[in-house]
C-alpha cells in the first residue's frame, strides 16, 4: 500500500505533516508522530524480534558470542 507524506507550513512556521495511506488520512502531524505512524504502517505482521528468550538460550547465545 502506498503512503503519501506532505508537508505543510503553518501560521507559527512550523512543520507539520499529513500521511495518507489508502482511504485514512492524518493531517497536522509533529515530525515525531508522522515517524512513528509510518514506521507501524510499514512494519511486517508477524515480527520475530519481539520474541522472549528463555534464560538457557541466552546463555547460549552468551557463549557463541565468546568465542
């Protein structure tokens, strides 16, 4: 899915942005909440780093990194 980002000026002269994605639009966006927003539109649904590892297969991973 396409998402469109445009900046916009306003009466403080401050940047503030607006993305769009398919139907769903967000206007007067801080630089902050339009990099968070895209980055959760463009992450994978299933994401394998947010995975827990148990105590022994940190201790493996300790001891491959040491050698």
């Amino acid at each position: 899915m396409e998402i469109i980002i445009k900046t916009v000026k306003n009466k403080r002269d401050k940047c503030l942005f607006t993305v769009a994605c398919g139907k769903k639009r967000t206007a007067d966006l801080y630089y902050s909440e339009m990099i968070g927003l895209v980055s959760a539109l463009t992450m994978p649904e299933e994401r394998p780093t947010q995975l827990l590892l148990t105590e022994q297969q940190i201790h493996e991973i300790d001891k491959y990194l040491k050698k």
